[in-house]
C-alpha cells in the first residue's frame, strides 16, 4: 500500500496501516512529509519565540537579566521540537514548567501541545491541556503584558491554547478515520474471499450430490449383470447377450450423464442443447429399467395430470425415487420394492420407496447414507420435506412431500 506515495504521508499513519511493522515492533520513520512538517514546526516555534523576545525587550516589567534567561530557555525549547514524535508526553509535561517561566518558550509550547493531542489519547491530552489553561491567568497576573489588558491577554493566550489542541485532535480523529476505513476494507475483502470459498464449497457438494443421483443408479445396474455374468457362464447365449445389451446401454448412460456433468462444470451454466432433465413422466421407464435389471418393482402413481406437475418437483420426485430403488437394490437385493407417487394440485406430491427387510445378510457398503443426505437438501430447497428410517417390520422406507400448485 502507498508504494509509489509513501512520501506524502505520515510516518505513524503508515505504521498503524503496516500490521507487519507493528508487530515487528519497529520505531516509525520520517518520510519526507514529516521531515516538512518538523522544520515547518521548529520554524514557527522560532518565529514566535523571535516575537515573543521583541516584546519582551520593551516589557519593562522583565529585567534585562531575566530577558536573557528567558531567551536561553526559548532557544533549548525551540530545539526540543525535533523530540516531539519520539517523546509527545514527554514534551508536553516538560514545555508545561518552561512556558510558565519563559515568554520565548510559547510557540514550543503550543506545538507540543498539538502534537500530544495527535499522537496520544485524549486522558493525557485533558490533564496537560488543563493545566496549561489553567497557569495562563497566573502567568499574566505575575508578568502582565505591556501592550494588552489583562483579560485580553488571559483569553488570547487560552484560545491559543485551545486552538492547538483542538487541531491536533481534528489531525488524529482523521488518522483513526483512515485506519478504520483500511480495516473495514481488509475486512470486507477477507469476507468476500470466505463468501467465495463458501459458494465453491456448496457448488462441489451440489455436483458431488448430483453426480451421486445420477451415476450411483446406473453403476448398481452395471454391478448387478456383471455379477449375474460372472456367476452363469453357462447362461444361454440369448440371456447372456440381452445382459451384454443392458450393460452397455447402462455404460453408455452414465458417461453421457458424465459428460453432461462436466460441461456444466466447463461452462459455468446448464447445456440447453444436451438431453432434458428427468421429470415425474419419467417414472415408468426408470423402472422398466430396474425390473430389466433383475427387481421387483411395482409402480403405484396416482397423480391425474402429471404434465402440469412443475419440472423441478417433477425432476426431484423422480430422483427421490431413483435413489430409493438404488439404496434398495443395494442393501436389500431379491425384494419388492414399491415406489408410490400421489398428490393432486394444492396438496402437494408425496413420493414414498418401501422395501421389505432382505432375506439373508446383506454386505455393508460403503459411503451409505451420503444419497439420502443430498435428497433432504434437495427436498428442503424445493419447500419440501423428506423423512427416512427403517419400518417396524425391519424394513425401510424413504418418503418424501414436495409442495404442488
């Protein structure tokens, strides 16, 4: 940050603005701004304590002597103007005594007070700002001015000093208002980077869950005429190649499902032109297939118009029923799965997958339970509800209700 303009900034407001500087523990240096600044600084102090010496030689209430003492002690404070960023309070603490006494130390005196209100809280600020308000009608009671009443003097003197604070604190509220408004932009690009590492955190588990409807329901029905293969060499020729037909219809199902994943992921969008999404008219070919593939499957559909249903509830009913089947064929191979669809517009679509308990053991297989997870986020971002569980009888269900009309 500032690489091509460090110069025309402070050197504290580039500290704060620098975490790495901080923490480092590093003294700010002067960038050639400050440098302006301090000689513009010590050559004001100079200036005033020039004036302040000119109306002290025509004071005839300040002896000679004391005239050349007071001189002495504005020119050691002139010079301790090149302290103040290294020591503001104390600066301020020590110009607070030497004011008091000298009429030369002023100008050094109001410059330390500036530059404790900028670079220190305001507690300090009120304590050293109060008692040098305070000294000023002391101050002129003990050495009145030549040429001004006392009143005059007494206010002219305060102002001054409020003046300087109030300037230095208008310097450090803009400081601690750039400061912020750096933190806030850190801020907000740390949440936008969150939102989207976020946003692709959801869109791969959206194509991971989309890949598992898809693919997991032709891959099963791979598995199942491989395996038939494998344990009926003798089979027929006919039953052998129908399960060669089925296979690679299958195959070539889910890599163009595949394909079909990827260009989304290649495009960023939807391919108009690739096959159309399965909707709740899609039911009956879904499960021709898996009784093809050897299951018992009996289809109850009772919805009067299933064109009017919308796509996107026709299209999750239909993957709700696509991942029951798979989980039955899965974990409860040999039973009869019944797939039972109802619902009318203004009631709403309730999909429901039973299948009685297996006969026999059934082998664990992994990732269980993943499907049925997507299928409740999928029903819940389509306004519905999906419940899941075993039957008292031992076996399990899937039912879901989707909002309609």
């Amino acid at each position: 940050m500032f690489t091509g303009r460090r110069w025309f900034f402070p050197s504290a407001l580039l500290h704060q603005l620098d975490p790495d500087a901080a923490r480092a523990g590093r003294r700010p240096r002067r960038t050639a701004r400050d440098w302006v600044v301090d000689f513009s600084c010590f050559l004001l102090a100079v200036l005033l304590g020039v004036v302040a010496a000119d109306a002290l030689a025509d004071n005839p209430h300040v002896p000679p002597g004391l005239a050349v003492i007071d001189q002495v002690i504005g020119a050691l404070a002139c010079a301790a103007v090149w302290l103040r960023r290294r020591w503001p309070l104390g600066l301020a603490v020590a110009m607070t005594p030497l004011t008091f006494v000298s009429d030369t130390a002023g100008g050094a005196g109001l410059i330390a007070l500036f530059t404790l209100a900028v670079h220190r809280p305001f507690r300090y600020v009120a304590w050293v700002g109060g008692v040098n308000v305070a000294a000023v009608p002391l101050y002129y009671w003990l050495r009145p001015d030549a040429d001004l009443p006392y009143v005059v003097s007494v206010l002219f003197a305060g102002l001054l000093t409020v003046a300087s604070v109030g300037w230095g604190m208008f310097v450090r509220a803009k400081r601690q208002l750039v400061v912020s408004l750096r933190d806030r932009a850190r801020r907000a690009e740390t949440e936008a980077r969150l939102r989207a590492e976020q946003a692709q955190r959801l869109a791969r588990e959206a194509i991971a869950r989309e890949m598992h409807d898809v693919l997991a329901h032709r891959l099963t029905l791979l598995s199942v005429h491989a395996g038939a293969l494998e344990f009926r060499p003798d089979a027929p020729p006919a039953q052998t190649a129908r399960a060669a037909g089925v296979i690679r219809e299958s195959a070539h199902d889910a890599l163009q499902d595949l394909r079909e994943i990827i260009g989304v992921l290649r495009a960023g969008e939807p391919d108009d032109t690739g096959r159309p999404q399965p909707t709740l008219a899609a039911l009956d070919p879904l499960v021709a297939e898996s009784r093809e593939a050897g299951m018992k499957v009996s289809l109850d559909q009772r919805v009067e118009d299933p064109a009017t249903v919308p796509s996107s509830v026709g299209r999750t009913a239909y993957r709700i029923a696509q991942e029951g089947l798979t989980n039955a064929r899965k974990h409860a191979p040999g039973t009869e799965v019944t797939v039972t669809v109802t619902g009318a517009p203004g009631t709403g679509l309730t999909v429901r997958v039973h299948n009685p308990p297996p006969e026999g053991e059934v082998p664990a297989v992994p990732g269980s339970g993943q499907g049925l997870i997507g299928l409740t986020e999928r029903a819940t971002l389509a306004g519905g509800r999906l419940e899941h569980g075993p039957t008292p009888e031992g076996g399990f269900e899937v039912r879901a209700w989707l909002p309609y009309g």
